[in-house]
C-alpha cells in the first residue's frame, strides 16, 4: 500500500455495537473509514462525526448487504465518494461486519428465517466481497466476522453458526486467490459481546450473561471494546503475516 496517503477502511454495519467500535478503534489508529449502515443513518453520522473528531476523514453510505442486486449501484457511490473526498479509486481495507441476530432451535427454525440469516451472513458477504476486489488496493486486508459458535454449539444458533461456519472457510479461500496480490485475508470470531445485537440478550438476559461469565476464563461477558481494537489490530502493519486465520476474541469461553 502507498505510505503517501491515508489508509482507508469500509466498514460494513459501522452504526452500531462491534461495528462502530471497528471504525473508532481504526480511526484512533490513524486510519480514515467508509461505513455502511441500513436503517441507523443518524448513529452511523454520528460515528463519521466522531471519527472526525478524532482527526480522521470519514463517510456514510446506506447499504443493504442482503440485496446483492443493489451492489452495482453502492460499488458506483463508493467510487464517487473516493474520487471526491481522498482524490482515490480504492481503499485498502474491507471489514464485513454487518450482520443480523436470530436464533431458534432447529426444530422450530423456519425457512424464513434461515434464509434471511443465509443473505445477510454468507451470500451477501460472499458477493459484496466479490463486487468489491477492484476496488481493494494490492496489499490491502480483509477481515470478515465470524463467531465463537463455530467452535462451540449452544442450542437455537444452528442456523446462524453454519453461516459463520462458512465464512471461516471463505476466508481461506480469499486468501488463498488473494494472495497474488498481497492480500491477507482473516476472520475474527467474537465470543458472547454485550450489545444489542439479538435484541441485547446477552447484554440484558442477567441469567444468561452470569451463566457466560462463569463459563470465561476471564471471568466476565466481552464488550465491543473487547473487539473492535483486535480488528484494527489485524488491519496494522505489525500483523501483515498473518494471514488465513480464524482468530477467536472471547476470553476464553468454555475452555
């Protein structure tokens, strides 16, 4: 990547929780970012205003990730905001956040729901990601979120862990297409975050988040500060090597 000009990072659902504690922790490490969001347009303008405020350019694009139909057109806004506010025609990290929560016992998952999950968490990624490679400069990153449920099974997430299960193998297969042109691509699987992702059950649900607190060698349920700096941590200099990997931020759950 060129040292002549800012690092640039897109950001996909950077309105809220794990997402814009992404975007801050990148910001805060002197890169600008691009975030997208769906319906939180005044939180996400409120994180391109805090990006700035911590010195770093920052813009809003909405997106829809489960609609690969609408790609083109957000490839074409992307391009244009480039173009008009970093003088550029790439950027040079790509974080696919963005992501829904439902969960149900495979006995009661309907096919509504499991393709909803199926659009949002592998399609969609499999194919904004595709929509984007001209787009990602060579030697440029790719992180992609996955979860601790791949490693572990709690029962009602049948359904959203296979989806994450197939992001892990994606990623190493971008990585491995990728790496003619020195990109290293990683996924980041956060254990049980308090946020309002799932309707904020592990945040607000005492029971279940003492229960995850017992079951963590550190003692506690995570914060999205928890996660955020560990994927801006994979988009420095100093992590350049890695590449490939699943990289599990959890605390250690159920160990």
């Amino acid at each position: 990547m060129a040292s002549s000009i800012s690092r640039l990072a897109l950001v996909t659902g950077g309105s809220r929780g794990l997402g814009r504690n992404t975007a801050l922790a990148l910001a805060k490490d002197g890169v600008d970012v691009v975030i997208t969001y769906k319906t939180h347009e005044d939180d996400a303008r409120d994180v391109a205003r805090a990006i700035e405020g911590l010195g770093r350019r920052a813009a809003v694009i909405r997106l829809d990730t489960s609609d690969v139909a609408a790609f083109p057109a957000f490839i074409n806004t992307l391009r244009e905001i480039l173009k008009t506010t970093w003088s550029r025609d790439n950027i040079d990290f790509l974080v696919n956040n963005a992501g829904i929560g439902l969960a149900a016992p495979i006995a009661d998952s309907s096919e509504e729901m499991f393709d909803r999950l199926m659009a949002v968490h592998l399609k969609g990624v499999f194919f904004l990601t595709q929509s984007l490679l001209p787009v990602i400069a060579d030697g440029g990153r790719i992180v992609n979120l996955s979860s601790g449920l791949t490693r572990f099974s709690l029962p009602g997430y049948a359904a959203y862990a296979m989806m994450k299960g197939g992001i892990e193998v994606f990623t190493r297969y971008l990585a491995k297409e990728l790496g003619p042109r020195g990109i290293a691509v990683n996924t980041v699987a956060p254990g049980a975050i308090e946020t309002d992702f799932g309707g904020g059950v592990v945040r607000d649900n005492a029971g279940l988040n003492k229960m995850i607190a017992g079951q963590t060698a550190l003692g506690r349920v995570g914060l999205p500060d928890d996660i955020g700096p560990v994927i801006a941590s994979l988009l420095s200099d100093g992590t350049r090597w890695i590449n490939a990997q699943r990289i599990e931020a959890s605390g250690g759950m159920f160990v």
